[in-house]
C-alpha cells in the first residue's frame, strides 16, 4: 500500500465543537470539550497543533498531548485503531486549540485522543459540504 501525498486543506474552518458526554452513574471516564480551529498551510509547510487556550480547569499537559495525537492522526489518515476512519489521502493544516475543558474524575487520555479524531472529521466535512460546524455531542466509548 502506498502513501499518497497530503493535500492541503481548502479553506479554513473554525469553531468545530466537540463535546462528550459525562456517563452518570458509569465507572468509565468519558467528559471531555474542545473547539478547535483549522486554518490552511501552504504548500511546504507541515500540519502543526497550537494551543491558544486556557484550559478549564487548569492546563493538563497529558490531555493537550493525546488531543494533539488524536489530531495529528487523523490527519495523517493513520488511525490504526479504526481502519474504517481511513478516508483518503492526508490532510495538511494548522490546527489551533481554543477552548479545552476536562474532569478531575471523569476524564481520561483516550476521550481527548478520540474527540481530536472527530474534529478533524468534522472539519473536512464542513470542506467537502461547503457549510459552518456543527456542534458535535457524543459520548465516547472507551472500549470496542
């Protein structure tokens, strides 16, 4: 299988919202938030994650990492942990994170990893259906 090379994002697209959902009553911890948004790079530059935020409620190093690998990922068209999230070629872009917001109990990595994986999505498909972001709520699932 080859790699094709990454294509650069059409136009920017801001304000992707996305939300998961606090499982009441649940051992598993799934609350997350981010808006984040997604700007084009030219040619020879390569896709990057800034963080323009302040997290609530205070800065968690080790959720800013898993958003920007979730993110990163996806971009790349690599999620190795859903091969059906495989859509093509690579996306370059400027990622910029706005707002942020985590649980002391009810969040882990794997939320963040997954809810940069669905900002992404949505960005490319607000691109490919020429329209504003929709606020995406899940609540993510932590095990197959």
């Amino acid at each position: 299988m080859t790699t094709r090379p990454p294509i650069g994002l059409a136009r920017p697209v801001r304000g992707v919202k996305v939300h998961s959902r606090q499982t009441l009553g649940a051992c598993a911890p799934t609350y997350g938030r981010v808006e984040l948004d997604f700007e084009p790079l030219p040619a020879a530059v390569d896709s990057s994650i800034a963080f323009a935020c302040i997290a609530s409620p205070e800065r968690a190093p080790e959720y800013e990492e898993s958003l920007a690998v979730g993110v990163m990922r996806e971009l790349a068209a690599t999620d190795t942990e859903d091969p059906e999230a495989h859509r093509g070629a690579p996306v370059k872009a400027q990622v910029i994170v706005r707002a942020m917001s985590w649980h002391w109990v009810d969040t882990c990595e794997m939320v963040f990893v997954r809810l940069g994986a669905l900002a992404v999505r949505e960005a490319l498909c607000c691109v490919a259906e020429d329209r504003e972001p929709h606020l995406l709520e899940t609540r993510v699932r932590l095990s197959s």
